[in-house]
C-alpha cells in the first residue's frame, strides 16, 4: 500500500503574449500583483510558430516567459488558469484578447501548463481546467514529448526553462517548502 504524502511546492510560470509590447508589460504588472514577484523575465521573443492567434490578436506577435519568486501549491493551476482568463478578458476589446497568458509550473520531474482543452495527454484537474504535460526533466535537462508544442522543444527555450528549474531546485531546498 503506498501513503499519501504531500505534494511538494513548485514554481509558477507564464508566457504572455501579445501584438502589443505596452500591453504585454501591462499584463505582467498584473500578473506581478497578483502572483508575487517575477524572478526572471525573459527578453522579447516573437511569436511565429503558428497563426492560431492572429484571427484574434493581430499578426507579429511578442512573447515573455516569465518565472515567480514565491511558489505554489500544484493543486492551486486551476484556480491560476482561471486568474489569468480573467487578466486576458480584463485586457479584450470587443470581445478578442488583446493578451494571451499561459500559466503553467516547473517541478522537479516536469513542466505542466494549464489548459481549457481536453486531449489524450492532458488529464483533467477541475473547473474545466487540464493539466498538459509540455516536458520532462530528464538526464539534467528537459525533453519533448511528441505533444510538445514546437516553441517549447526549441533548444534556447529549453535551456531557458533548465536554468529556471535550477533557480527552483535552490528555492525548494532552501525553503524545505512542502505542500500540505
């Protein structure tokens, strides 16, 4: 029989993105009141892997990944998700965002993001919230997975997120946080 044992923090992430630069570092001054201090921001990447957002958001789009110094509970992605439908809603104008946010966590073994749509690999957590596993952290770096979005898998990114968790991995030994 295994016990249950108490879930261990995690670090908060996001990428926020935008055709707007003001906006973007608006969405983040939010984002920064209401989720704590952001320990790394990263520089302004464009955003050209897919037109999926340009119907609504415009073309030439910019992206910030963004990293918070306080960390969280696992279980509390849900309620983060719907935090941050309410931030892109909050910046919409005439019913399109002008913003899109996508909160997500590094753990010691993964990166998870949240997401509003349900697939194979993504189980459901609650209040129409999934969990996407985006990567693993395997032999001290993180790995695609067949589902991994493109920009995602990219070397610079990956290594982005690698030195992010090694921030992680210090805070949770220093803190000796753990979830209860």
């Amino acid at each position: 029989m295994s016990k249950p044992n108490c879930a261990e923090s995690v670090k908060l992430i996001t990428s926020i993105l935008s055709g707007d630069k003001d906006l973007l570092n608006k969405a983040l001054e939010v984002l920064d009141g209401q989720y704590g201090r952001a320990d790394f921001i990263s520089a302004l990447l464009p955003f050209n892997y897919t037109d999926y957002y340009a119907k609504e958001m415009g073309p030439a789009l910019v992206r910030r990944f963004v990293s918070f110094e306080s960390l969280v509970r696992p279980e509390s992605l849900p309620d983060i998700k719907i935090g941050t439908n309410g931030i892109e809603e909050r910046f919409s104008v005439n019913g399109k965002r002008s913003v899109n946010i996508d909160p997500g966590y590094i753990s010691y073994a993964h990166i998870i993001l949240a997401t509003g749509k349900g697939y194979s690999h993504r189980p459901y957590l609650r209040n129409g919230i999934y969990a996407d596993l985006t990567l693993l952290y395997q032999d001290k770096t993180f790995c695609s997975l067949p589902w991994t979005y493109p920009d995602y898998a990219e070397v610079d990114i990956v290594e982005m997120f690698n030195k992010i968790r090694a921030k992680y991995v210090l805070q949770a030994k220093e803190t000796a946080y753990y979830v209860s």
